[in-house]
C-alpha cells in the first residue's frame, strides 16, 4: 500500500523537473481593461565599514500602466502615467531635502526651473502618455508625442519663463525618445519573444546580456548574469523576477559599488564604498476600478434610523463629505456614494439622545470596494462582522479600536466617543492646590504609537502594502496631533507640573518627527496633523505675542494671512503645503476664518486669496488640485459680477421638483441658501410674522430626503422650505460660504445679497419705496441705441480718415525709400564713370609719349581715387572737402595740356561746415576741361566761384540778355526767397554746340547723373536745389554752370 504514495510522489518529482527542463518560448499578455502599477527606487549611498549606510539621494517613481487596447500576437496599445515622483536628497548632517515633482517649489518669480537636471520630470507628471508594442517586432512607438510637446509648451508659458528659456528647455525634452526614463516602458518588451532553454538560459531578450535561471517558484521564474552575493567592484550585478504566463517582470534589481580611493575621505566619513541601487516592482494589478463605494450593513438594536456615511473628498479641506440614509424596518440599509480616492470611509449610526456618543465604523476603503457590516448587542461597542472587499483591514482596524483607548494617553471631551479616531485628543491646564500645572506629557503618545505599531505589524502580511501604510500613517498622525497641540502648551508654560529639562527632552522629541514621511494625501487625520504641526512650529518661531488689527474693536492673536502663507512655504513642501495653503484659501474666501468684512479688508484678502490661487495652478502638476483650484476661481468669478443666481435642482416638502423662480410671486422675496439646516430659520419665522409684505424661502442642503421632510415637518414652519440634494456641488462650493440672503425685488429682478437676516429683510422692504421718476425702459434703449449709432458713425468715420492718413504715409514712405534707393544706384553708376574718364586721360598721355606726366598722373590719381572712393558712399560731404577734390582732380588734368583754373569762395561762407552732395563739382569740372578748353587752342580758363545767394540780382543775371539759359531753367522757381549758396563754374571754352559738333559720342552722362541727383534730393529733403547751365554768346564764349545749395533746416 506504501508504494501508491512514492510511485506518485516520483511521478509528481519526474513531471516537475521535466517541465523545468523543457525549452519555453515566453509571450507578453496583458488583460484589456486592467491596470498595473509598478514602483521605481533608485537610491545612491556610502556604505561605513559597519556596513551601514550613509544615503545620498532615492529616487522614488510609481506609475500606472493602463492597458487599452490587445491585438493578440500583435500589438498592445496602453497608457503610461506617474502616480509619485519624488526626490530625496541628502544636504550634509543627515539632513535630507524633500523635491515632490507633483508639487514643485512654491516659489512666485522664478525664471527657471531650480532642478534643471529633471525638467522633464516637472513636465511629465500631469501627462498620460499613449504607447503601442509590437508583440513581434517588440518595437515601442509614443503615439501622442505631438500633443505632448504642445501640452509642455502651453505648460511652460504658464510658468511665465522667458521665450529663450522655453525654447531652450522644449528643444533639451524633444532630444528623449519616449519622455519618461526608456526602462519604465522598454521592460515590457526585455523577455517578449525570448527563449528559456534546457540548460536554463534565456536566449532572444532584448537586454544585451548572458542570463541564467536561478530560482523557479510555480510560474515565477528568478534569473540573472551573475551571483548577486558576490559583488564585484566596478560592476552592475542584475536579477530579474518575471511572470511566465504573461510575460510581465515583477522584479529586477540592480546593484553596483565602487570602493573609495581618497583616503581622506575614508577616515573622515568612515565610508569604504560608493554604492547605487535599482529596486523595480510591480506593486499589484486589478481591474481598472469603478469611481464608487458600495455600502450595506445591519443593525440589530439601533440607536436611531439615521446612519451617516462620511468620506474626505476636498482636496484641500478637512470638510467630510456626508451621505445619510434610513434604516429599513430590519435594521438594513444600502446604499452607494461617488468616491475615488483611497482612505478611511467614517460611518455614523446617530444617538437619538443627543447627550450620549453615536455609535461610529471605521473602515479602509479603494475605489470599486464594497463594504458590508452586521452589528449585533445592546451595549456599545457592539460585536460586529464586516465582510467584503477588505476584511483583513477591517479587523484590523477594530482590533486597534478595542486595544487603543485615547482617554488614557491624553484628555477626550465627557460625553464623546472614546474610541481611536472618533474625537480629537488634546491637552490643556489644570489647577492643582490652587497652581497651574499641565494635565499630562507626550511621552504616553508615543507609547501609543509604538503600541498600535505593533499590532499593525502583526496584519502586515496579509494585507496590501498600500492599505497597511494608510493604516499605520493614519494612527501616527492623530495621535500627533495631541503631540504637537502639547508642543505648544509646554512652549508657552515650561516647567508647569514637570521640571524644564523633562520639558526640553518632550520638544527634542517633537523636532524629530518628520511629519511629511507620514502624510496620507487623502487621510483626515494626516491633513489635521499638518495644521497642528504647523501651529506648533510657528509658537516656537515666534517669541513675541502677535496680534492684528481686522476691523473696529477686532484683534486676531493668529498669524496673519500672509504671514502665515510664507511660514507654511518654510517648514512645509510637497503635498502639505498645498492642500494645507488650499485650504487656508477656501476658508477666506468662505470668510470663516476670523477676520473682519469690511469692504477694504474683504477687498483685500480676496486679491490675495486669487492671487494664491493662480500661483498654485501655475506651479502644481497634480491635475485634480489643479483642476479644483481653477473651479473655486472659475467661481468665484461669476459671484463678483453680482449678478449670478445659481439654477438648482430642488424639491419641495412633497418632494416635487422646483425652481427658485417658482417662487417669485409678486412680493419682494428672501431666498436663504444654508448649509446648516437650523441657521437663522427661527429668526426668518420671525421675520415673517413681522412682515407679511415679503415673502421667504429657506433652502437647505442634504443627501436624504425622507430625513429632511421628517426634520421640516417636525418644525411646524410657517415660510417655504426647500431642499437641495448635494450629490455633486455643496453650497460652499457654489456660493463659497456657508449661507447666502438672497433678495429680489416684486418683479422677480435679483437685487444683491445681505450680510445676514436683518440686512435682508431692510434690503428687500427699500425694494418697495418708490423710487424718484426716471426715464422708462423703452426711452433709455431708444437714446443707448441713438447714441450707439452716432458713435458707431464717428467710429466708422474716424477709422477711414486713419485709414487713408495711414495709406498716404506707406505711400510717402515708401517714395522716399524709393528715392534713396535711386540715390543709392545714381552714386553708384558716378564713380564708374569718373574712373572710365580718368583712365581715358592716362591712356591718351601714353599715347602722346608723355611717360613722366602719364607717372605723374598715375601717382596723384591713385590719391584722388582714395578720396573719391571715401566720398562716394556719403551722401554729402563738406563744402571744403568737394573743392579740395575738384582741385585736386584739375591739376592732374594740367599734366595733360595747359590750361589755368580759379576757385574762389566769398569771404562769410563757412566752408568746412557747409554741406554739399559729394561727387556734386568734379563730373562739371571734367566737362569744362575735356569738351570746353582741351579744343581751344590758347588763353583756356576755368573759374569756380562760392558765393552766398542773393535771389533779386541772380534772377535778373540769369535770365538777362546775351544770356541764353538752360531749357529746365524756370525765372518763377527763384521768385520765392531762399537762403544759401550758389556755386558758379564757368568755362571760357569752345562752348556746348561747338563742342557737340566736334565729337558727337560724348553724351556728358556725368552732368546728367548730377542732375538726377539734385532732383531726388530736393524730393526727399524738401529742400529746392536747383541747377542752371548758361551758354556764354557774343565776346565771351564758353559754359556757366550754377547750382544753388539752399541752407540746412
């Protein structure tokens, strides 16, 4: 018979091992609709010759793989998105610096990112990128990667960095392939494809090296290059953990360490290795779950029909979101709730005897999760069973209820709840033979802590990672918010019932606690911690006792709002910093905290409020922080236009749908929106009573309408109730504040809100008086669209005569770049020309033999080519420097034939400051020399006089007798009076017909360009030049040529 049970044992043993050594091809499969999440540690550090270590810096990413879409054996489409990127890093002295890449440095100013190693980190946060695998190929494709760019570019505009910077930054993130580090998405693709062999290698991987199996756990399958015990210095030691039916990695680790040379170092640190370490692992998968709760439960002997169902869903606030149902005849009730963040879920059974506590739930709950509890007994707390979703955690958690009593560490208020989490702890003074003494010290608390530690260690291995740290963060953090409310009252009264050096060590203590290393960004007691946290530090900071002034009588010993915004940025970052200045936000714009509401302080905090606001939508990457910031200012917004009556869907005592307007029946009207359904509704019945003339409406918010109707009904109320069901907006976030006096007046028409009741109703009682004769509706629109339309005219009239006026200037403009562009080419064509002539005049001394004058000439030319090349890209020049250059150029004209010239200047002329267009004398001079005096045989003269105007005697000179003027000479254009110079060059020549007959190829192009100029310049400047060219007859033959050069403007 022993031989059944080793024949299957051996056969058990010969089927493992043969299915170990069979060749196995492994497949990535991923399931459509699900979710993985995976974390990222990388951590640099020293290790001490006691083999501890000394961190430098861990770096902790955890992300989420949503996968959309399978085409199987072909390809995954999925989505990639950080859910924590955080940034640890030492600072000397053990001091490590905190950078939450969600929740960046909160810092007004700044024009560059202050960790530009990590831009892309910044950037990334708020993304989800989209990437498709090929299962054959393993290629790896970034689908959005355009949309990206732009979402990064919209998203650095925000942060107001200059165009250079953000140029600067886009061109450094589009140089990165996929955006994120290559192995966060690669690794899905390292053993797809890849062959596990009969001698346990794996073959066909996309990592570039040798692997050998190690470890098989069922279909768990451990590998890696080498030993990773045996660490050899200089090289990364790898192993892999990876999931055979679906090809997934679970694990891989990365190890590498370098000893340290400085031999200072080593005695100075006591460090003997730089070592650096990569921990990657998926942290669980499921089903992407549904944005809800679902709630039941029984209660065999309850205290009330009503339970109440509480979660945290402001991402800023400590307000708990409530929905209340009724009991059933059996004690049952079910029910579901909107709920998409993990956390506690606070349940409530009400005590009808309002003196005594309610009987109260705890429970941890995720998305999707259900929870179920059935209580039984009399006597509070009742036995109770919990099933569903997270039952490990459910009794978990009353196991801590039922060890840990708070009354006992610190003081519980008579009469409340005196279980963990119900009722916060506190501290105060007591008297004692008539001293002051402390009621208690911290050290219990920390018993506490260490106390709860323990029997959370105990479920730690069956429960998730994430719930259990929730779990554990949540207890530290209530009770350290006894702690630090301790902190305070010993700060201010040392040595109160305990000696100071006994005080001293509580403080030490309270400075250890590293309050962000706890902190649950959706844990009601992590969020109240931070506040007390803070409190505490700023009592410590601030010596002296502080108070300001808000109003009339109305001193505040807090901080103040600014003050206390700027404390926050010094002792808090991360997440608690911004829920914590979001929180603070909301509360002034809700004005409950305590401040005045005077216009100008109203004023004034509202200014800081949406300045703050903006600040924190700029800076954050976290979206829904961002996207509920932008809501509140969104919001607020439409309340300051004074005119933004909400439409609510509410219902009436016979839960009939209705509208506000329903209401408005001819009577000046209260609407009263409030939050706490007694409010001022006494005062309103009153009201009412007092003035039967107005009409009043009380609307109040809740989630169960057959606990309001019985609530209402029981009041007997003589004014409307209404109610409106809260589901998805609450008063404070509609109206942002806890009530609202609505007035309007017998028309219906939405006057404006009251500070309280009693404005209210003198608000609505004024709407009644009669107001002084005013022009009636119809003749105020006739003369608006009356006036309307002459203003349009004027403007339509205005925009064409600016039009046009715009129109003529291009146009101008555009002639008088013309012009210099004419200029410009006219200049350009001159120096050629006097070159081609210059040139023409050697040649001819060469021709004559006359080697010496032709040396000559080539030596003085090469000095006046210098000049003329220095002049001819000036516009003008000086008087002085033209004549030098026209002298110049004429004694190199003597070299080539006798002739005399003259040049005389009228004593009163400036010439060094008049100016001339250049190049204006020398193209006359040449005309006079080469056409006038080269063909007359003997007594050859050439005269060039500067003489100041005198319009009267040149007007009758040139166009007197025996003087016959050039053909463009008009005597009208001299009639006006004109100030300036005239330049005279007068030849005793052969004379221009004479000289035309001899030569008729010589077309006098220079005198030509000359003029053109004159006429552009006289068109550009405004200024007349003119030029006149006189043909001497009778005695004296010859050429005048004279130009007027009118005085500068």
């Amino acid at each position: 018979m022993k031989t059944i049970p080793v024949f299957f044992t051996l056969l058990f043993v010969f089927s493992f091992l043969s299915s170990f050594s069979q060749e196995q091809v492994i497949k990535l499969k991923m399931e459509e609709g699900h979710e993985y999440i995976f974390e990222k540690v990388d951590k640099v550090y020293a290790v001490k010759e006691d083999d501890s270590k000394d961190f430098r810096s861990v770096k902790t990413k955890e992300i989420r793989i949503t996968v959309e879409k399978v085409i199987p054996g072909e390809e995954i489409q999925l989505t990639l998105q950080y859910l924590k990127n955080r940034n640890e890093s030492s600072t000397g002295s053990g001091v490590f610096s905190l950078t939450d890449f969600f929740f960046p440095n909160l810092n007004e100013g700044e024009t560059r990112y202050p960790d530009e190693q990590n831009i892309i980190e910044y950037l990334i946060c708020g993304s989800k990128l989209n990437f498709s695998l090929n299962l054959k190929t393993n290629e790896i494709k970034l689908i959005n990667r355009v949309e990206l760019l732009e979402q990064f570019h919209a998203h650095l505009n925000e942060q107001q960095f200059s165009s250079e910077v953000i140029s600067e930054y886009i061109n450094e993130i589009n140089q990165k392939k996929f955006f994120v580090q290559p192995e966060l998405i690669a690794f899905l693709t390292w053993f797809n494809n890849a062959e596990l062999k009969a001698d346990q290698t794996l073959i066909n991987t996309t990592i570039d090296e040798q692997l050998i199996v190690r470890e098989r756990k069922g279909e768990f399958l451990n590998f890696g290059d080498d030993d990773f015990d045996k660490i050899i210095p200089g090289k990364t030691h790898k192993k892999y953990w990876i999931n055979l039916e679906n090809g997934i990695v679970t694990n891989y680790s990365t190890i590498q360490r370098d000893s340290i040379k400085s031999r200072l170092v080593r005695n100075i640190e006591q460090n003997i290795w730089n070592a650096s370490e990569t921990d990657f692992r998926l942290l669980y998968s499921q089903i992407i779950p549904e944005n809800k709760l679902f709630v039941s439960g029984k209660i065999e002997k309850p205290l009330s029909k009503k339970v109440h169902i509480r979660i945290l869903d402001d991402p800023f606030d400590v307000i708990l979101k409530t929905k209340t149902v009724l009991l059933d005849e059996k004690g049952s009730f079910t029910t579901s709730l909107d709920y998409s963040h993990a956390g506690f879920v606070y349940i409530e059974n009400e005590n009808n005897n309002k003196h005594n506590p309610p009987a109260t739930y705890v429970f941890y709950a995720e998305p999707g999760d259900t929870i179920h509890f059935e209580s039984t007994g009399i006597v509070l707390p009742w036995q109770t069973t919990v099933s569903g979703n997270r039952t490990v955690e459910a009794k978990l958690l009353q196991e801590l209820r039922e060890k840990i009593k708070p009354g006992e560490f610190a003081r519980i208020l008579p009469g409340r709840s005196q279980l963990l989490f119900d009722e916060e702890i506190f501290f105060g003074l007591g008297y004692v033979n008539g001293k002051v003494v402390r009621e208690t010290s911290v050290a219990p608390l920390f018993e506490a802590i260490e106390k709860s530690r323990e029997i959370c260690l105990s479920s730690k291995p069956d429960i998730s990672e994430k719930s259990w740290n929730f779990i554990a963060n949540e207890i530290q953090a209530y009770f350290y918010n006894g702690i630090f409310d301790a902190g305070r009252i010993i700060s201010a009264n040392r040595g109160l019932g305990a000696d100071i050096s006994t005080d001293l060590k509580d403080l030490e203590r309270i400075n250890q606690i590293d309050i962000h290393s706890i902190y649950n960004d959706y844990g009601l007691h992590s969020r109240q911690s931070i506040n007390k946290y803070l409190k505490y530090r700023f009592s410590q900071a601030n010596k002296i006792k502080y108070q300001y002034y808000t109003g009339p009588m109305s001193w505040i010993s807090s901080p103040e709002p600014e003050m206390e915004l700027q404390f926050a940025r010094m002792v808090l970052t991360g997440s608690p910093l911004y829920r914590e200045i979001g929180k603070t936000l909301t509360r002034l714009l809700e004005q409950k905290s305590q401040v005045s509401t005077t216009k100008i302080r109203t004023d004034y905090l509202n200014d800081f409020v949406m300045k703050n606001l903006d600040l924190i939508i700029r800076k954050c990457n976290n979206v829904e922080v961002i996207e509920n910031a932008n809501q509140i200012v969104s919001q607020y917004k439409k309340l300051e236009t004074g005119k933004f009556v909400p439409e609510l869907d509410l219902v009436d005592i016979n839960n009939k749908r209705v509208s506000y307007k329903d209401f408005l029946n001819g009577k000046p009207t209260i609407i009263y929106y409030s939050e706490n359904w007694i409010g001022t509704r006494y005062g309103y019945e009153e009201a009412a009573k007092q003035n039967p003339e107005l009409n009043f409406v009380m609307v109040v918010e809740g989630s169960n309408f057959k606990q309001w109707e019985e609530y209402t009904k029981s009041a007997n109320p003589t004014i409307t109730h209404l109610l409106y069901i809260n589901n998805n907006e609450t008063f404070r976030e509609i109206f942002q504040a806890q009530q609202v006096h609505m007035v309007f007046n017998k028309e219906g028409e939405y006057i404006g809100n009251a500070e309280n009741a009693k404005k209210a109703v003198q608000l609505a009682q004024e709407s009644l008086t009669p107001k002084k004769k005013e022009l009636n509706k119809s003749q105020l629109i006739m003369i608006i669209w009356a006036l309307g339309i002459l203003i349009a005219i004027a403007l339509v009239i205005f925009a064409i005569w600016r039009w046009r006026v715009r129109q003529r200037f291009r146009r101008e403009q555009q002639q008088r770049l013309l012009r210099e562009l004419e200029l410009t080419a006219i200049r350009s064509q001159m120096n050629p020309h006097f070159l081609f002539n210059s040139l023409n005049s050697v040649q001819n001394l060469v021709q004559q033999n006359k080697g010496r004058e032709a040396h000559l000439y080539l030596s003085d030319f090469a000095g006046l080519i210098r000049k003329v090349l220095q002049n001819s890209e000036k516009e003008e020049v000086s008087l002085a420097e033209e004549l030098e250059m026209t002298e110049q150029y004429l004694n190199l004209e003597k070299l080539r034939f006798d002739f005399d010239f003259y040049i005389g200047v009228e004593q009163g002329i400036d010439i060094n400051n008049t100016m001339v267009p250049s190049m204006l004398l020398q193209p006359f001079a040449e005309n006079a020399v080469i056409h006038g005096l080269q063909n007359k045989p003997e007594n050859r003269l050439l005269k060039i006089e500067v003489r100041k105007a005198d319009e009267a005697t040149d007007s009758k000179r040139l166009a007197g007798p025996n003087r016959l003027a050039h053909r463009s000479f008009d005597p009208n254009r001299l009639a006006h009076k004109s100030t300036g110079i005239i330049i005279s060059i007068e030849d005793n020549g052969i004379g221009r017909e004479a000289a035309a007959a001899i030569s008729k190829t010589k077309n006098g192009k220079g005198s030509k360009l000359i003029q053109e100029r004159l006429e552009i310049l006289q068109e550009k400047q405004g200024e007349k030049y003119r030029l006149e060219i006189t043909d001497l007859t009778g005695n004296e033959t010859g050429t005048r040529v004279e130009i007027f050069i009118p005085e500068e403007n």
